[in-house]
C-alpha cells in the first residue's frame, strides 16, 4: 500500500462536486435511506447524478488527465484503467460497502490473479476512522486497520486479494471519494466476465480504455 498527493488546484474535485450537488459542505451530507447492502450501494440520488456528471467531456479529461499526470508515471509501460471510477458514498450511520470482500471473488478468479491489477482510492472527503476502507494488511490475516486518506491524497493498494470492507460510520462525517482500477498493459487479458451491478464487460472499451502513452 503506497500513498501519494496530487495538485487539488488542478484536480479540484472538491468544489466542482459540491457545485454539482448544490450542497455547503459534501463531508455533511446524508440521505434517509437504510444501511446498504451490496445490491443497494450504488443507488442513491448523489451516486446518480456523479455518473451522469462523470460521462461528460469536460469531467472526463480531467479524470483522463489525472490517470495521465499522476498514475500513468508508476508504471514503465502503458496502462489499462478502469474507463468510469466508481463512486463511494459512506453515510453517517452507514457503509459504503454492503460487505467486506476481495474484489477477484466478484470475478473470474483465475483471471484476477493473472492480470494482477491494482486498485485507487482517492477520496473526495477527508477519509478516517470509520467512515473509511478497513483492509488486511497481509491476504486472509483479518488485522483489519483503517485506510486513513485526505484529500489531496490517493492510495495505491491490492483490492483483489486483500480482503476490505467499511464498518458503520459513528464519525458524524460523510466521507465520498472514488476508486479505479489498473492494469499493466502487457498483463491485460481479456475477459468475458461481466460486473456485478452494470453488467459491463470487463474489457476494452467497456471497463476499461487504454492510456494513450
């Protein structure tokens, strides 16, 4: 797990989601829905507008541009990122999550652990305590420790093999951020498999784009 900061000037996530959710404060908002389960955590009003936000021209190359200036540079080849973030919303008295899991085990798990992908979290909102990701430190040794991130801040880490989860957030701060996945070019394969919600192939031009360099 690698942590790393990026100009908020340029990437100003903050204040174009508060603009585009008409709200003072994104770290302060909630809505009257029950606690999540897996099949209801991409399901409410704000998770809607992001998606229809995050497919227009000008959101999209700054979400490009970032994967270009900041995550492009780990990798000494090209890239296969995930074409949409995912967004997370963590409610007060809530979870992001419906629950704890390793993202392989919503795949075809033998394709997982060929292409070795890794995941990004970049939260919107100051992440903490437990309005955050808990993940293992090692694959199956459950010492569950919160994924502490600012804004400014990403944090690259093994979503696939590490098991993570959110617990009920008792910090009275909503924490909203978004998370993508990348691949090595040279390890891609394709696969047929579909995800668990859209039902988007996990391919290119589905999933996935390919970085330009």
């Amino acid at each position: 797990m690698k942590k790393f900061e990026y100009d908020t000037n340029i990437f100003n996530f903050y204040p174009r989601i508060k603009k585009l959710f008409q709200v003072d404060n994104l770290s302060m908002i909630n809505e009257n829905v029950e606690v999540f389960k897996r099949e209801t955590d991409q399901s409410t009003s704000y998770h809607k507008l992001f998606y229809k936000w995050i497919r227009e021209e000008e959101t999209l190359n700054l979400y490009d541009s970032f994967i270009h200036d900041y995550i492009r540079p780990l990798y000494d080849e090209k890239i296969i990122y995930q074409a949409i973030p995912t967004f997370r919303v963590c409610y007060p008295n809530n979870i992001a999550v419906g629950e704890f899991h390793k993202d392989k085990h919503y795949r075809n798990k033998d394709w997982a652990e060929k292409v070795k992908e890794l995941n990004y979290f970049l939260p919107i909102t100051n992440a903490f305590d437990t309005n955050t990701i808990w993940v293992e430190s090692e694959e199956d040794k459950a010492d569950f420790s919160p994924m502490n991130c600012k804004y400014g801040e990403f944090i690259q880490w093994d979503g696939s093999n590490l098991t993570h989860g959110n617990k009920l957030n008792k910090t009275k701060k909503c924490r909203i951020s978004i998370d993508f996945r990348v691949i090595k070019s040279s390890m891609y394969i394709e696969s047929d498999h579909l995800t668990i919600n859209t039902k988007i192939k996990f391919g290119i031009g589905g999933y996935y784009k390919e970085s330009i360099i």
